[in-house]
C-alpha cells in the first residue's frame, strides 16, 4: 500500500507564493515519477509538473518559469513551489506517484488565488 498525504495549500492573493508537499509512505520503489496535478471547477484533471527520481522534470506551459518542482528520495517527499501564482491557478491540486504497474494518488489540497 502506498499513502500520500499533501499539505500546504490556501489562499493567497495574486502574484504571492505558496509551496505544496507530499510525503509518501508505505512500499515505494527506488523508481518511480512524482508529479503535481490540478482540477479547476468544470474542468479535466491536468499536469502541473512531474519528476522523476532520477531527477527529469516536466511542466506544464501554463507554470512554467513561475513553478518549480523538487523531491527528496531520502525522505521520499516532493514539493511544488508555486511562485507569481495568479487566479488561473486555482485548483484543488493533486499528489501523484507512479511506480510500476501502480497510479496512487493523494486526497487533494485546495489552491486558491484571489485577484
């Protein structure tokens, strides 16, 4: 079983900062793909930026230059820094890990940004 438990959300007024964490637990392979996603109201769920534990990242057009996303393998954490966040980014926002055959995700965290 695998757990992820996200903290970190809020509001926040445009142009300020928030940073989001995950912390995994349970049976995580040495290999695997963290990610941040993101569901608006009435929208799809999307990407908002990966890595992997090799350390290859990828984001998502909309965030790039603003967002960055780290992980620590050690303590099997990642974070999104969400900087010059602006009211578009509002979204209840998602934890991801996949390892294998497996897709587990964490019970979300609301994001707010007021303009």
């Amino acid at each position: 079983q695998v757990q992820l438990v996200e903290s970190g959300g809020g509001l926040v007024p445009a142009g300020g900062s928030l940073r989001l964490s995950c912390a995994a637990s349970g049976s995580i392979f040495s290999i695997n793909a963290m990610g941040w996603y993101r569901q608006a109201p009435g929208k799809q769920r999307e990407l908002v930026a990966s890595i992997t534990s090799f350390g290859f990242t990828n984001y998502a057009d909309s965030v790039k230059g603003r967002f960055t996303i780290s992980r620590d393998n050690t303590k099997k954490v990642v974070t999104l820094q969400m900087n010059s966040l602006k009211p578009e980014d509002t979204a209840v926002y998602y934890c991801r890990l996949a390892q294998g055959a497996g897709v587990y995700w964490g019970q979300g965290t609301q994001v707010t940004v007021s303009s």
